[in-house]
C-alpha cells in the first residue's frame, strides 16, 4: 500500500517521460541505428554488404565503381555495417523525414586499393607504355588480388 502511495505521490509531481512533440524538437536518443552512409575513398567494393543485407537494398555496380542504396527500403539493421571489412559504412543517429518519393542515394567509389581500379589503372598504364614503345612496361596486366565474384546488379 505504502509502495502505491509513493508511486502516485512520484507520478503527481514529477515531469512527463513523453515530449510535447512537435511543439518540443524531435530529440533522437544516442545509439538510436538510422540511415546508413557510404564512404568511397573507403570501399573495396568487396559486395558483402550487397551479401549481408536482408532488405536487398544495396547494390554494388563494381564496373560503374558506385554504390546505390535505397534507402527507403533499408530497416536500418546494422548488419551491412558490422560487415564492412575496411568500415566504409556509417550508421547515423538520424533518420530521413518521412516522404511519399522513393530514395535511392549513389556513392562513387574513390578509393585507389579497390580491385578493380588497381586493376583499370594497370591497365592504362599498360596501354600507355605500350604507345610510347616501353616493352618493358607494356605487360599483359592480370586480375589484381582480392578480386571477387560478380553479384547480380554488378
Ligand atoms: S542497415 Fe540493414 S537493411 Fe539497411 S542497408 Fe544495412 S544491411 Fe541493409
Ligand atoms: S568495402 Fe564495405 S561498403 Fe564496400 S562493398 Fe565491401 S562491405 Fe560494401
């Protein structure tokens, strides 16, 4: 009985838990898992994230050297992001605002260390020396390392 008493006495005087949205911002609390980002001067386009995701909604296009992520049909699972073995993905705290257009954001891929375009430069360089006559230079270039297979949508 006594416990009762206190717990009216506490929910009489102390404030409410809710916010006075939207009068009040919309404040996230820290931690909260929302959109996720994509770093390019990061990623390998290694496609385990395409892999991971139980949404479908990466895509790697490894020839275009790009990453397109719906974002509207993303569930913000984290997964894709624990995933990344060179931690080219970004969770943040904040959400898109809610809309009746479909999402989808594109991120170019920079980054020197990715297969394919160590490969393409290789490639140029090769061509390049075999024009001004390098034999020397001018060699078959193979598949570079840590090449993997192709997913649909590459
Ligand atoms: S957070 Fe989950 S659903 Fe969203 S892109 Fe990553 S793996 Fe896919
Ligand atoms: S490096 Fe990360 S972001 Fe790039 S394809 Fe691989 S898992 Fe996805």
């Amino acid at each position: 009985m006594l416990k009762i008493l206190q717990n009216i006495v506490h929910n009489a005087i102390s404030r409410p838990y809710t916010s006075n949205y939207p009068f009040t911002p919309y404040q996230h609390f820290p931690g909260t898992r929302a959109d996720v980002s994509f770093d390019g001067s990061k990623c390998i386009l290694c496609g385990l994230c395409q892999r991971s995701c139980p949404a479908d909604c990466i895509v790697i296009h490894k020839e275009e050297t790009k990453i397109e992520y719906l974002n509207t049909q993303c569930i913000r699972c984290g997964y894709c992001v624990r995933i990344c073995p060179t931690n080219a993905i970004i969770q943040n705290e904040v959400y898109t605002k809610p809309s009746t257009d479909r999402l989808t954001v594109f991120t170019l891929v920079t980054n020197e260390n990715a297969p394919i375009i160590k490969k393409r430069k290789a490639e140029a360089a090769a061509k390049k020396a075999a024009a001004e006559g390098n034999p020397a230079e001018a060699k078959p270039v193979k598949d570079a390392p840590g090449k993997t297979e192709n997913k649909p949508g590459e």
